[in-house]
C-alpha cells in the first residue's frame, strides 16, 4: 500500500496505475477507521476495482463551529495498519493546507435535499460534505465510490450532486455495518461513555421495532414515529434531536407508509449524536 500526502504526488501516481479497463473504486472516509469503513473497501475490491483508493482526511468545513473537529478521533498509524490489511492500494492522507491552501471561495451546493433531518440540525453540514466529496472526486477521478448507508442522507446528497454535475463516477451505497448488540459502526462511538454506550442500542431496537410494525400491517407514520420515541425517550441518557419519517428518494415527509419509507433518527446520548436509519418496506403480508 502507497501512503501519499500530496495532491500532485497521488495524480502521478494514479496516472501510472489506471489502465485500460481497470476501474478505480474510491472509499472517502474521515478515518478512525472501523469494520464498516473496510466492508467498503471489500465491496470495492469484490467489484473488480483496481487500484482502490482511501482518503483520510478530516473535514473542517463539514463542521458546525460548537461541533466535535477538534477531538474528531485521529490514529492514523492504526488506521495505516487497517487500510493496508484490509487491501487498500493507495491512501491519500493529505493535511488541511494540502487540501486548503487558502479560504475557500467555491462552495458546491444541493438544495431541497439538504434542508431536512441532519441538514436542518447541522446547517452548511452537507455544503461542506459536496464542496470536499467534488474536490476529492477532481483528485481521484474514481470510477465507483463507496458510502456507508449510515449517512443516508450524504449518500443522497452525493448522488444528486453527481448527478447534477454530470460527474463520471458511480456512487455505491453500503449495508449499515453494526455491533453485535446492533448499535452502528461510526468513528464517534468512542466518545461514549460505558453507560451511553450500553443504552444507545435502543436506536437499533427502535427501527427493529418499527420494521416489525410494518411488517404486521402498520401504515401510520404518526404511529410508527411514536412508538419509536417512546423507546428511546424510554433510556434515561438519550435526547432525541429527529425522529423522521421521510419519502427515501427525495426525504419529503410522508404520512403514510405506502412505498418504501426512510425512518431516519438522529439521537444524542450526553454531548455525542448519533444517526442512524432503516428503509421500511411495506408489503401486503399482514394487512
Ligand atoms: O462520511 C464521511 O466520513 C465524510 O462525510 C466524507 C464523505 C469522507 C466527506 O468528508
């Protein structure tokens, strides 16, 4: 695996890589790295891509100024280690000046999509996301790029603006990668405390819980998003920021559950938020 921390290092080197037919997969990440970062690289991998290619970069324009980009956990000699063993070929470290030689002045966009659930808690959050994401594709020019599920409404986001933009790149959107109690992966995780992290499983009992109602034949948004805020609201640690039933093409609220429907929740336990997500499908078992 190739460590590289400069922008016109990784162009030289990716023009010697990408050769005829090879398709370069590309796995943007923040780092702390954690199994669900490396099932993306697999799925990379499994789709044939050659080279793969990870970015570690932390972000400051995604962050909201009373946000975490401070103590966003860094490790890179460990995340070095993982990268390698998981099978990337090149990972791109760059610095902020690297990335930000001076201030910004182009900010890439989405509307409408933005304006609901993380985006109304977090504003200028997903300007941020676009705005590094379109200079990360310039740099990489993959030809597939893997998200996590997690972050649904990023993957949106990036597909829109993709799409929008004309960019020549496949989005690949990943299966949510949990803990064994059900609890998504994400880098934040560690910032919980013992206690924090033994209630916030509630979030994956209340989407399980949710599915289940649809399954038996339940269509009422109001009712599906009660129930989930009574068994959270239920953990004495947890602060519900969201709980949204949204349509899981354009994230519009949606009353009733009559095409596939996105039960987003974005739920703080002491100062760490945590999102995550099901897209609930109704079927005409059980009605
Ligand atoms: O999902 C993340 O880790 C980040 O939002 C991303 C896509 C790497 C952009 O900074």
């Amino acid at each position: 695996m190739r460590v590289i921390e400069t922008i016109s290092e990784l162009r030289r080197h990716l023009a010697e890589l990408r050769g005829k037919g090879r398709r370069v997969g590309f796995v943007p990440t923040m780092g702390y790295l954690h199994d669900g970062h490396l099932s993306l690289v697999r799925t990379a991998k499994n789709n044939g891509c050659f080279p793969v290619v990870m970015s570690i970069f932390v972000n400051p324009l995604q962050f909201g100024p009373q946000e975490d980009f401070e103590r966003y956990p860094r490790d890179l000699e460990r995340d070095r280690r993982l990268a390698e063993a998981a099978g990337v070929d090149v990972l791109f470290v760059p610095s902020t000046e690297e990335m930000y030689p001076r201030p910004i002045r182009t900010r890439v966009s989405v509307r409408d999509v933005t304006d609901r659930l993380c985006g109304r808690s977090r504003p200028g959050h997903f300007d941020g996301v676009a705005t590094v994401v379109t200079k990360l594709f310039q740099i990489v020019q993959p030809d597939q790029a893997f998200f996590g599920a997690k972050d649904y409404q990023q993957v949106q986001v990036v597909r829109i603006m993709t799409e929008d933009l004309n960019m020549p790149v496949e989005i690949v959107a990943c299966p949510i990668y949990r803990e064994p109690d059900g609890l998504a992966m994400s880098s934040r995780n560690v910032y919980l405390s013992p206690e924090e992290r033994k209630q916030a499983s509630v979030l994956y009992e209340a989407l399980r819980d949710a599915e289940e109602r649809v399954r038996n034949g339940e269509r009422k948004g109001a009712v599906i998003v009660q129930a989930a805020r009574e068994k959270i609201a239920s953990r004495p640690l947890a602060r519900i920021d969201y709980i949204s039933l949204v349509d899981a093409d354009t994230l519009e609220d949606v009353e009733s559950i009559d095409k596939p429907t996105l039960l987003a929740l974005a739920v703080f336990f002491g100062k760490t938020r945590l999102i995550d997500n099901t897209v609930l499908i109704p079927t005409t078992i059980g009605r």
